[in-house]
C-alpha cells in the first residue's frame, strides 16, 4: 500500500512526539542526539515512501462496455467514486483500467 503525504506527515509527527516524550528534562536536553534520531528516522520513512509503486491505476480509460467497468469492479467504491485498489484515486463508474476485476 502506497503512503499519501498525509500519512507521511502524520507518521513523522508521531516519531517526532515519541522522540521528545524520551528526552531527558534538564540542561542540554535538546542536544545534538535526539536531533540527529529525528532527521535520520525521517529520511528513512521518506526513502520508503519513494520505493512504493505507482499509485495511478494502470491503463485507465472510459470502458468500452459496461460489464467490464470500474462500476462492476471490486476495487471500486460508489459512495466516493474512488478506486480502493490505487489509494482511493478518484474514478467514474464507467472507466476501467488493466486491475480490473470482476466479482467471483
């Protein structure tokens, strides 16, 4: 499952509280450590976001029929338009793509 960048943020910001609750309290609390922790979580969260695929559906057109359609795809959710399988990507009940699966 591919991260969005509302995830990304809010997976660093929970890093980042975790980070702070173990700190120590007293002088030199916010020392050069804790940061370096930090930049160094976040550039991996970061790299492994990057290495996650594509996100767009693959081949998506307008369906030539409507037996074979996002609308009668499993991946496909009514009530938003979306595309659960590609990261809810917003679609219309009579596109397909190449994921396309039919109800078995």
């Amino acid at each position: 499952m591919r991260i969005t960048s509302k995830q990304l943020r809010q997976i660093i910001k929970e890093e980042l509280m975790r980070e702070m609750q173990r700190m120590p309290i007293g002088k030199g609390a916010f020392g050069k450590g804790p940061a370096m922790a930090i930049a160094k979580r976040r550039m991996q969260i970061r790299a492994a976001a990057e290495d996650q695929p594509d996100p767009l559906p693959p081949n998506l057109r307008y369906a030539d029929n409507i037996v074979e359609s996002c609308g009668t795809c499993v991946h496909f959710c009514p009530d938003t338009q979306t595309c659960m399988a590609f990261n809810d990507y917003p679609v219309s009940a009579d596109m397909v793509c190449a994921a396309w699966q039919g109800e078995s």
